[in-house]
C-alpha cells in the first residue's frame, strides 16, 4: 500500500503548469473568506494545497496543529459545483 502511494506521488511529481490545479483563484478565495477561524498555518496549508497541482499532498504537523480543521476547509472547497 505505501509503496503504491508513493508511486502515485512520483507520478503526479511529474506534472507541470499544464496541469490544472485543485480549484480555481476565485474557489480558493472563496472558500478561504468563509472560514475566518483558520490560523495562519492552516491557511497556508489550504493554499498550498489548492495551488498545488500534484495528485497527492501530504500534511504534517504535531497533534493538536490543526491539520484536520485545514482539510476540511479544502474539502469544502473542493466539493464546490463544478469541481471534479
């Protein structure tokens, strides 16, 4: 299973500025706007992952960080209409 993942992950490190990205700049924006109780690592964390046109992003932090609350923001924007 790992090994498989990582695989994935070096795939998708082959990707470009052709590749689309997560979502939209005005997703993003929006999205963001509508959760104020972000600090600033989670929202960095939810940038770097709409920006991101990788398959897989990991996330890291120490419990407690955070790291739930930020991708479920990106999840919410990413279920957005139009998303696929």
């Amino acid at each position: 299973m790992e090994r498989e993942t990582i695989g994935h992950m070096k795939d998708g490190n082959q990707r470009g500025f052709a590749d689309p990205m997560l979502v939209d700049g005005r997703t993003r924006i929006d999205t963001e706007q509508r959760h104020p109780e972000l600090n600033t690592g989670q929202r960095q964390a939810v940038d770097d992952v709409f920006l991101s046109r990788e398959k897989i992003v990991g996330l890291d932090g120490v419990a407690g960080a955070g790291k739930t609350t930020a991708l479920a923001v990106v999840r919410d924007g990413a279920s957005m209409p139009g998303i696929e």
